[in-house]
C-alpha cells in the first residue's frame, strides 16, 4: 500500500504522532512519502522517513498570527489559528503540492495531521481514502475543524463534514479522551526501538530528572526567553538534575550562564529524555503532554494559548500533574502571562509532584491502559482492509 503522511507548518508536536502510525506501516511494508513544508525536513528525515518539501505561507503571513495569539481572546484564537493559519493561508499554500504527487505518485491512503487541510481537499476530489492523526484531544479538534469552517468551504462546500466522517485515529484512552468523531479509532504506540541512554551531563548526580521544555512553537515567540527564565527561576531551590531543550531556533546562548545543574539543548528526542525523566515541566503543548502521559512521567504545566489551557484542565481533572493558570473564560485575554508572583507556585507545584509518588502511580496506570489498545500496524492493516 501507497501511503501520503501529510503535515502542517512544522511543529513536532504536529509530526510525531504522524510518525508513531507510519512505524506502524514500515512493519507492514507499506510504501511511504512524508509531504509537508521546508521546516519539517529535518525533524522526518531524522526520524528515518523520506521527505518531500510542500508549499508554505511566508513568515510576513505567519508571524503576525502567531504573535497575536497568546494575547488574543479564546474565541479571536481558535479563529486566528485554525481558520486562518491552518484553514486559509497553510491549505492555500499546500494545495499544487499535494495535487501534484497525489496525481503522480498515486496513494492509495492519506494520513494527515489534523490541521493540514490541503490533503482533505485533493484526496476528497480523487476519491482517495483519508484519516486523520490526533494530535490534540478529540474535542478540541472537533472545535478546531468547526473554526476552521468557514475557510475549509472556501476550498470546496461539504468539505468540513467529509473530515468529520473519514476515520480519526488517537492514541488517547476514551477514559481521558471522549470523542465526537464518528469513526474515532484508538491505536498505542508501537514498541520504541532500544533507546540510547543520556549523556552524563550532570556528572554522576542522582538527583531527580526534570525535563523543562516550550516545545517547538513558542520558542519562535518574542516572550519566549521570558517564559525560559521564569522556569529555571522557579527550579532555583529545587534539588534536581534539571535538561532544557530550546528548539533548533532559539538560541540558547539568550539564557547566559546557568547553575551547574541545568543543561541546555537545543533538541534531545522524547523518547530519550522521557524514558528517564522524573517530571516534565512545560508550556502544555499536546506533543510533550501526551508524549509524557505515554511514557508515565507526570507533569507541571504553565500553558499560554491554543490546546494548553484543555491540555492542564485534563491533567489536574485526573490528578497527572499539577496546572500554573486556568483556562481563560471565554471573551477574556488568552494568555494569563506567568510573572514573577508565579514563581512560588511553580516551584511549589515541581516540588509536590517530585514528592508525591501518586502523581506517578496515576499517570502510569493510565500508560498501562493505553497499552491493551491496537498497534498502528494493527489499525492499518483494518484501514487497509
């Protein structure tokens, strides 16, 4: 089988569940191309998958959106990111790529990120068969694709209902995840490879891991060093091997010298870092959430837009973690910056989780629910079928 992985606009936290379905089809032997836009080549082809570059909107398009987003009503940013990012300018720019290679190369399946619509237009006029990959909770993209609307008719009428109706595939329990898609197929991750060890940055210490990262969105933001700083601050007092990755273009340089219990990387792979980590401290993306959430490693989240704020409400609604800053109410400032008067509490917050070992034990027995769920390999094959 022929398989089309198509993604948005460059985030890991958009690929990496994409990539954890296309395991799967390597087992099966499935032939694979990976299409999304120029930032993504580096993430997939370190992943071991080929890659064809897909068109992208200019950063003159995108920058404004992106800044706008964290200080724009709940409302004003579900608007901004999914209709007219992800909706209008990404599927736009998208479009004579995935035309091209699907009338070329001739999938005989389409996965797509959730947000990468361009893919939803040409297989719908193809007749090709379409899923897509969770990379959020499933009501959230449910409200996502309802945002995304408008922009999506533009492309063709009935569009918004075809995506609604073609299979969704999520590696989240319904336990944590109920789900408005009509056909929402549950899948776990296939067995990682044997995984590398982490250097000894911290010479010999057996401290307790903290894992500190933003993801690979926020780091492009002007506040972003300001968020860095804050975290490292609250981890002033806390006894821990702390790990900060930064994204491959946030210079790390900005954070100036650093106690020698804090170690800065650009990039260190999930896999890595969650096999060891004590707690992950983090901005709520869905990437790292879920990522930690697979791996059984509980969490302190300071979300500031987009899914973060659903993603904390998950963690404390079951205990997973502990939440710095709530859910905006709807009309209200999307962001509630953290400040320095928020130091204390996430400080608080590493400190109880590193104690409490029932933060853990819920987070795992969640894992080892998780775990009874298809293979991607398994859902393929039924998708095949």
């Amino acid at each position: 089988m022929r398989i089309l992985a198509t993604c948005s606009l460059g985030g890991a936290g958009h690929w990496l569940p994409l990539s954890t379905v296309l395991r799967g089809a390597e087992q099966r032997g499935d032939e694979l191309v990976v299409l999304g836009p120029p930032a993504l080549r580096e993430m997939v082809e370190h992943s071991g998958f080929a890659f064809t570059t897909g068109g992208e909107p200019s950063e003159a398009e995108v920058a404004p959106i992106r800044e706008r987003l964290p200080t724009a009503s709940t409302e004003e940013a579900s608007v901004l990111g999914n209709r007219d990012l992800f909706g209008r300018l990404a599927a736009t720019a998208m479009l004579p790529s995935v035309s091209a290679i699907c009338a070329e190369w001739k999938p005989d399946l389409v996965l797509r990120d959730p947000c990468e619509y361009a893919s939803a237009v040409i297989a719908g006029n193809l007749g090709i068969p379409s899923a897509h990959v969770a990379i959020s909770l499933a009501e959230v993209e449910w409200a996502s694709l309802t945002a995304a609307s408008p922009a999506l008719e533009e492309h063709r009428h009935g569009l918004t209902a075809e995506i609604a109706a073609t299979p969704y595939l999520s590696r989240f329990p319904e336990t944590i995840d109920p789900s408005p898609f009509a056909t929402t197929v549950r899948y776990r991750r296939e067995t990682p490879p044997r995984i590398e060890q982490l250097p000894d940055w911290w010479r010999a210490s057996t401290a307790p891991l903290v894992y500190v990262t933003l993801g690979t969105v926020l780091p492009h933001m002007s506040f972003a060093e300001e968020q860095y700083r804050l975290l490292l601050a609250a981890l002033a007092d806390v006894r821990a091997r702390v790990l900060v990755t930064v994204g491959r273009f946030f210079d790390p340089e900005r954070l100036g010298p650093l106690p020698p219990n804090v170690h800065v990387e650009r990039w260190v792979d999930h896999d890595r870092v969650l096999a060891v980590a004590d707690v992950v401290v983090c901005h709520g993306g869905s990437g790292t959430v879920f990522g930690a959430l697979d791996a059984g490693v509980p969490l302190v989240v300071v979300p500031s837009f987009a899914d973060q704020f659903a993603n904390g409400e998950l963690v404390t609604r079951h205990r997973l973690g502990e939440v710095i800053g709530a859910m905006p109410a709807e009309g209200q400032d999307g962001r509630r910056a953290p400040s320095e008067q928020d130091l204390p509490l996430i400080s608080a917050a590493i400190q109880a989780v590193l104690v409490d070992a029932s933060y853990r034990d819920r987070v795992r027995s969640l894992s080892r629910g998780s775990a009874e769920l298809p293979s991607p390999t398994e859902v393929l094959t039924r998708l095949a079928g």
